[in-house]
C-alpha cells in the first residue's frame, strides 16, 4: 500500500533547500539576483506541480490520508500506472490529459475515481486560487508573451491594488514592500498545500 508521509517529508526537506537558497540571493551579484529568484520560483513550481500528481495518484490507490482516514474510492487502482490510466478514461466517453495546476483540472481527474464527499476536493478548493496565482507568474517567467502578460496582470493588481509595468515577476517575488517576500510566502504556501492534500 502506498503512503503519503514520504511524499510530505520528502517536500518539506526540498522546500527548505529552496528557502536557504533564497535567504543567499543578496550574497550574488545584484545583476544575478532577480534571475536567481525567477529559477527558484521556477522550480518551486515544477516540484509543486508533480507532488500533486503523485500524491493524487498515491490516493487513487488508496493509500490512507496522514490523518488515518481511508480516501472514498469509486474505483481502486493497483498501481501509479493504473491510477494515471483509470483517472484519463475510467467513467469517460473520452480519455482525457491529466492537468495537475487549475482547480477545475483537480477535480476532473478525479471525478469518476474519488467520492465528491471526499477531503480531496476541499482541498482543491482551499488552494486552487494560491495555486493559480503561482501558475500564473510561472507562465510569464517562462514564456513572457502577450498572452502571459495578460494572464499575470491580475496578479499584480491583486498585491499592489493596480497594475503597475515596471513590477516584472522578478520584482514581485522578492520586494521588500512584502514581509516575508512574497518568494518566501509562496514556498511556505506550497508546504501548506502539499500538508493538506495529505491531510498531514
């Protein structure tokens, strides 16, 4: 049987090497100090993102929550490879691509595996909107178009009440107007996200 406590140890000894290294960013040169913080959001991310995957999988295959409690399966699966197979096409007319960053994209690889009344799906809903948001300023670090740019605006209204040009996703992660910067308040976020879906 899979379990979930490895998944939340395993996340919090990488988020903490991230924030050590984001305590370091004003050691480096200044010219280097906003790419800098841009990659670790970067990776933030990226592991974000695929510890939702896994503990997602991990629960379709019963593996219990860290509080004890059994997930309210629809259907069982054996194996990651299994759950990733039965989440695409098990109940659908269709199969579809899993998507593990936008709350509507949550609850629909789960939808015919995971009881709605399960604790999942109040997870999705008390962090879709933080996870969003970090979507967000990871998609205009990566690809910067006009699209992203759209997409990203929202944020900036959201933490500076307007929009503001010259606040790029750099400048945003690591301004000293927030306490602690928002970069540090999003790896703490991530830690409480991953905590919840497991139900640590």
């Amino acid at each position: 049987m899979p379990r979930l406590s490895g998944n939340l140890q395993a996340f919090v000894l990488r988020t903490g090497q991230l924030d050590a290294l984001v305590d370091d960013i004003t050691a480096a040169p200044p010219r280097y100090q906003s790419a800098i913080g841009e990659l670790i959001f970067l990776r933030l991310f990226s592991m974000l993102e695929i510890e939702l995957e896994d503990v997602t999988t991990k629960i379709v295959c019963g593996a219990r929550y860290l509080d004890g409690t059994a997930p309210a399966l629809l259907h069982y699966s054996r194996s990651a490879s299994l759950a990733r197979d039965a989440m695409r096409k098990h109940g659908r007319p269709k199969a579809i691509d899993l998507k593990w960053t936008i709350g509507a994209d949550l609850r629909g690889n789960v939808k015919f595996v995971l009881d709605p009344s399960d604790p999942y799906f109040a997870a999705v809903t008390a962090h879709e909107a933080r996870v969003d948001e970090m979507r967000r300023i990871r998609n205009h670090i990566a690809h910067s178009n006009s699209d992203t740019l759209r997409k990203y605006k929202p944020v900036v209204v959201t933490h500076y009440g307007a929009y503001v040009p010259r606040i790029t996703p750099a400048v945003l992660l690591q301004s000293g107007r927030f306490r602690p910067t928002l970069l540090k308040q999003y790896l703490a976020a991530a830690r409480i996200i991953i905590k919840e879906f497991a139900r640590g």
